[in-house]
C-alpha cells in the first residue's frame, strides 16, 4: 500500500519493510512491503490479530530486529545506518510484565534507566518524581517491583518510556490486561502526549481504544497491510450505515418497507414493538423517505439516529475478507 | 563522565540486588572458603617435610601455590562468564531490549556488568584471602601494583574470550563450546594447581596458548616473591601481544552474534 508522503511532517517512514524469519527452512514473513508514513503529533493505531506481525513491526522500526529488507527511518534516522540516534528518538514500551528488575524498587528501576538515558541526576530525581505522580505511582515507589500489580507494571513501564522525553513513543498493547480505571489513565496520558506534538505508534486489541486515541489507523494480518486509513475513511469502506429509530406506537417491517425505500434497506432489525434499526449503504439517500413514510403510517418519531460502523466492524470485515 | 555514572548505576544495581540475597552472598563466599581451606590443610599435610624443587621460582610455598592458583581461576571465570552470564540475566528479566533502548551501546553494557562481577569476586576473594593468610600464616613478598597490573591485563585479555561466548550464547541461547573448551583446558594445563612443568610435553604444548599459563606464572611471581616488572615482562608481552588478538576477534564475533539475534528476531530468547 503506498501512500503520498508529506517529507517535511513525517516522524516514521518505512518502504517495504520486510521481515522474513526461517524456522526450520520454511520461510515466515511476518511483515512483508510494510509502507507507512507516519506524520508528527500523530496517533497511529496499529490492529491486527494475534500473529499478523504487529510486534515485529515495532520492533523492527525500534532496531531491535533486523529486517530482511526495506528500510525505515523514524526522525530522519535510519534504522539500519544510525541506530543509536533512532533508539534516542523512541521511548518503547512493550507488552512484557518482567522488564525490570525485580529487587529494585520502582524509583531505583527508573534512576537506572534514566542514567543510561545519560539524564542529569537533578534533572532525573525530578523527572521520575513527576512521572511517578502522572501514573500515580507516588505511593508505591518504595514498592519492589515484584510486589507491584500488573496494571503498575504497566505504568511503570510507560513511565519508563516517557523518561528522556523522546520525540516518539512505540506502545505495544499498553493497556491490556489492566483494570478499566487504569487503562483510562493511560489513554489520558497518550493523549496528553499527542497535545505535546509528540508522535505516538501503538498496538492495540481494544477497539474502543482505537476509536478513541487513532487519528489513523493501520489494520495487518498475516504480515500484510491491508489498510491505513483514518477511522472515518475506513468506516465508509464498508458502505454501511445504521439508522436507529424509536417511534410512539408499534410498527411492522412491512410498514416502512415499501416501494421507493424498500430496495434500499440492506437489514431490518426489530428492538421493540416501537423501536427497530435498518441498515443502509447511505442514510442521506434514506433519511427523509423515511420520516415521511413514518409520518403517512401516523407514527410520531420519538428518537431517530444515524451510527456508522464500529471500528470492530470495519476490522473483523478487512481481516475476513483477506481470509477469503 | 557519564560512562562513570552508567558504571555507579549499575554497581548499585549489583549492591541492591547481592544485598537482597544476603544468605545466597554468605553461603557462596562459605563455600569457596570451605574449598580453599580444603586446599590450605592438604598443602599443610603434604609440605611437612618435604620440599617443592618446581615451586622455586614462585618462593616454595606450596600452600601459596594453591592458593593462588584457585583464587585466580575466580577471576578467570570473570572474566570468561560475566559477559554471557550478564546477557543471559537480562534475557531472563526482559530488561536486555530495554537496555539496548537506553542508547548505551552492548560493549559499555557488558563492561559495566563485568566490572561489577570483578568488584563482588574482589570482595569474596579478598576476605578469603585475608582470612587464610592470618590462619595458614602464609609468608608472601607481594609487589601490590604489578599484581594488580597483571591481574587486570590477564582478565582484559581473557575478556576476549567471553565476549566470543556471550556472542555465541546468543544465538545458541545456552552452551557454547568457546568457555567450556577454554575453561576446562585453563583448568589442566595451565598450572593452576600443578607448575605445568610436570606436564607430558605433548599437553604442556597447549599451555603455551593459554593466557591462564602467563597470567599465573607473572602473578605468583609478583605476589609471592615480589617480582619486578623486568622479571616477568616475557609474560606481559605475551600477555598484551593475546590481547591484541582475542579482543577485536571477541568484539567481532560478539557483533556477529547480536545481529544474528536481531536477524532471527531472538534477542530476548533464552
């Protein structure tokens, strides 16, 4: 998939990315032509399912693998050629529970890796107590980390992320597993980051975070990009749309579908005796045909909404569709 | 400067985390003083009356002998293990890509985790030291700063050699042929308990490739006898002459290594 790309903006920018692994001389690509251009101050949402090679991309843009080729470049840096500049630019987090040391407790895991960032030491005991108090980690910061709960895990490995003040930010899977408060915290802070024209890549099997932080999202299965889109634009792919309507007395299919409105219904879904959904490819081409039938059949509207898909929809439809 | 607090951190790290084993810290430094009385008490039984015409050249001692050959191969294994030891830790913890991450280059990383494996068998091998020169009433002529000089150009030397195997381990994941094949030759042939001396010529004809072989002839001899440098300066030269080979070929098969894992995606496998 190739995009027009925006030289002056972009953040990330890979062209044809590949990782190909060899396991037991069967060849497995687990990312092939990868293609993405990736604009400053962006959310870039990453969905795929288990396996489509969402963590191989992240990492192969961190350097922490090597790809089989294709290249990439995150603030004009190359990953092959100037690797230790493109770590300095990234503050990772992965999905990984054990990535600290388990002894120490969670101020001494973050001094540690805040001096291998070659961050000042007064500049440092600041930072981490920030960061500590924005997720809300000030109370246990005594705490050894293998006393900390998962969701603290979590934070505290994104704390770590955000310590040297990165320009861009990989997160693979930064909420999962964790308690809905928690998560909540951690979408704020992501947001937070984006506030500050920071640019943000993230992985994620929550599609209600998807809809929320995605300024653009990317779909992958099998290693392919299917899509890069923003959420809107992907939502339209599906021609559909739903019209929600309540009315004051019971109503039957029939009643609405009717020459001129029926050809265009795709779905009839009764809720109630007086409430029913249809689904259509358009609602504009709809709407008004159906107040005034509505209206001829002397019902009164109570509600009436237009929802287009969810991003699960628009998901599992590119993933099954690339199945067939 | 900051390559000095990168090295402050991580042997603060090494305090935190040995403190919080105490039991572990007192029953290992237990057990090697266990093992080198062992040693001590037999050189006693056996030096009764006896004299050691190939200990000569590093003052008689037989006990001292032993000694000093045992604590040295903890060195030995510093130097050879730190390094793969060290990446396989941090593979185990899932901190190695966060360390990579970090911006501090694999080298520095390895060299802060040896310097701090030296610092934490320096105090072990101290106190041990200590403690069986005060029992056994040992009679030691030592130049300290040859001593060290040689020690610590020994352990650069044989650092070459770990990183060759922290190169391997990391593809291999676990057992690599370069430290045991070292390891178990170091420990033959290269004098540590026996002047090699007494070696058939065919097997001493290894030892003369071993670095273990200079090192603990220089360092009896600059301990026990107070050597000076012109004395032992054929040893340093080979010494420094090793160096200069298993270092680049160390730091070259280690890069090999690390790419081959990024390659293969198994950076943090182990």
């Amino acid at each position: 998939m190739n995009e027009s790309v925006v030289f002056d903006m972009e953040t990330i920018k890979t062209r044809n990315l590949t990782k190909i692994f060899k396991v037991k001389k069967k060849e497995i690509r687990a990312i092939q032509d990868i293609n993405l251009s990736i604009q400053n101050g962006e959310i870039f949402v990453l969905l795929g399912p288990n396996g489509a090679g969402k963590t191989t991309l992240l990492k192969t843009i961190s350097t922490l693998i090597l790809p089989t080729y294709g290249d990439a470049w995150v603030n004009n840096y190359n990953i092959k050629k100037d690797e230790y500049k493109v770590r300095r630019s990234i503050g990772l987090s992965t999905g990984f529970e054990r990535s600290f040391y388990y002894r120490l407790n969670g101020y001494q895991n973050l001094e540690f890796f805040g001096t291998l960032y070659g961050i000042k030491s007064k500049d440092l005991k600041e930072r981490i107590n920030f960061l500590l108090n924005l997720f809300n980690l000030e109370d246990a910061k005594d705490l050894k980390y293998m006393k900390y709960s998962t969701g603290m895990k979590k934070k505290l490995s994104l704390a770590r992320a955000l310590l040297h003040d990165p320009d861009v930010y990989i997160f693979d899977e930064p909420t999962s597993s964790i308690d809905p408060i928690s998560a909540n915290e951690i979408r704020d802070i992501i947001l937070s980051l984006k506030n500050k024209n920071k640019t943000i890549i993230l992985s994620t099997h929550d599609m209600h975070e998807a809809e929320l932080l995605a300024d653009r999202i990317g779909i992958l299965n099998k290693g392919n990009m299917l899509a890069v889109d923003k959420k809107e634009n992907l939502k339209r792919v599906l021609n559909k749309e739903i019209i929600k309507v309540k009315v004051d007395k019971a109503i039957s299919e029939d009643l609405i579908s009717q020459d001129g409105i029926k050809e265009k219904i795709n779905l009839f879904r009764r809720i109630k005796d007086n409430e029913f959904e249809i689904e259509v490819e358009n609602s504009a081409e709809v709407l008004d045909q159906l107040i005034e039938k509505l209206k001829s059949q002397d019902r009164k509207i109570l509600t009436i909404n237009v929802e287009t898909p969810s991003i699960e929809e628009v998901f599992i439809n590119f993933v099954r569709n690339d199945k067939k | 400067m900051s390559f000095l607090k990168k090295l402050w951190i991580f042997i603060k790290r090494g305090f935190i985390t040995n403190f919080s084993y105490r039991t572990y810290a007192i029953l290992g430094i237990a057990s090697m003083l266990i093992g080198v009385l062992r040693f001590g008490f037999m050189a006693n039984f056996l030096q009764e009356g006896n004299t050691f015409p190939m200990l000569e050249p590093y003052g008689g001692d037989l006990m001292a002998f032993l000694i000093t050959g045992t604590m040295y191969m903890s060195y030995v294994s510093v130097a050879l293990d730190s390094f793969r030891n060290s990446i396989r830790s941090e593979q185990s913890m899932g901190t190695l890509e966060y360390l990579l991450m970090s911006n501090t280059p694999l080298w520095q990383l390895l060299i802060f985790n040896g310097i701090n494996s030296f610092i934490w068998t320096t105090i072990n091998v101290g106190v041990i030291f200590l403690f069986l020169v005060l029992i056994f009433d040992i009679q030691m002529t030592i130049n300290i700063i040859l001593s060290l000089f040689i020690l610590i150009l020994s352990i650069i030397c044989i650092s070459g050699i770990g990183l060759m195997s922290a190169g391997v381990i990391m593809v291999t994941k676990m057992g690599d042929p370069i430290s045991w094949i070292f390891s178990t030759l170091s420990g033959l042939v290269s004098g540590v308990l026996y002047p090699i001396s007494i070696l058939p010529a065919w097997l001493r004809s290894f030892s003369y490739f071993l670095p273990p072989t200079y090192a603990l002839s220089a360092l009896r001899k600059s301990l026990l006898t107070g050597a000076t440098f012109m004395d032992v300066k054929n040893e340093i030269i080979i010494l420094i002459i090793m160096s200069l080979l298993t270092i680049p070929l160390g730091l070259l098969v280690f890069r090999l290594g690390f790419n081959k894992a990024r390659e293969t995606g198994s950076l943090i496998e182990y």
